[in-house]
C-alpha cells in the first residue's frame, strides 16, 4: 500500500476548490474524446442511464436525469428518430410506456466509452507507477464521496 506524505495538509476548503478544478477539468477533456459530436450531451447521457439502468418509462429516466418529464420526452422522441431508442407498452399501465436501447445505441454507446478510455490509458501511461498507484486510491476515495 502507498504512503502518500502530502507537503502540507489542505484544509478542506482548499482541496474542495482543488479538486472541484481538477474534476471539472478531466470532465471537460473526456467529454471532448467523441465518436459522435453531433449527439447533445443530453441525449448521450439519457442513452447512458437506460444503458445501465435497463429499461425504464420516460418519467422515470427524466427523474434519473434531474429533468422535468416534458423535456425527457423530447430528448425521447429525438433519440427514437435516431433510431437509438424504442418505446414499448408498459405491462400494467396503458397510460405508460418503456423506453429501452436498441442494438446501434448500445454499439454507440460502447464506441464512446472506447475513445474516452483510450484518451485517458495514453494519458495514464505517460505517469510514473507511483502517479498512477496515488491516482488508483484517489478514485477509490473519490467514488466514496460519490457514493455517500
């Protein structure tokens, strides 16, 4: 296990500013590692959450994204005449439906997360094993604050 000696502590105001920076940043440069820049950002990441959250009806999927229903169902209707989503009767609810991926979104998908991996493993291989080790913690770290 690492020892990671900082030279100084920063308080929590400091690294907060910090980190924000710094997160804000990495998010910016893979979010510009694209297959496709012709996909809103919205609707890449609806297609994201039905990717890992399976099917779900448009007001659940606008709840997921922190959107109003309204606004999910446009993002619906534009990802449905893309030919990435299908919507299908809801099985107990015919005021419903669900909304699930199709073949060709989830190989969309799948290339863009090939590309912003790819960016990010040339960038990581350019660290030193110590960087690299510091950064594996970090994340494990990261993905707590997330999480709670």
């Amino acid at each position: 296990m690492l020892t990671i000696v900082p030279v100084k502590t920063a308080t929590p105001p400091a690294l907060a500013h910090d980190l924000r920076l710094a997160v804000m940043r990495l998010s910016r440069r893979l979010r510009s590692q694209r297959a496709d820049t012709s996909m809103t950002l919205t609707h890449l990441a609806a297609l994201s959450t039905l990717y890992a959250k399976g099917p779900l009806t448009p007001g659940e999927l606008a709840a997921h994204e922190k959107v109003q229903p309204p606004s999910m169902t446009r993002v619906v209707c534009a990802l449905e005449e893309r030919g990435f989503v299908l919507r299908a009767p809801h099985p107990t609810d015919g005021r419903q439906v669900i909304v699930s991926l199709t073949p060709a979104a989830e190989d969309f998908l799948l290339e863009e997360i090939r590309m912003r991996e790819a960016w990010l493993t040339r960038r990581l291989a350019e660290l030193t094993d110590e960087e690299r080790e510091i950064l594996q913690v970090a994340s494990e770290v990261i993905g707590r604050l997330v999480d709670s």
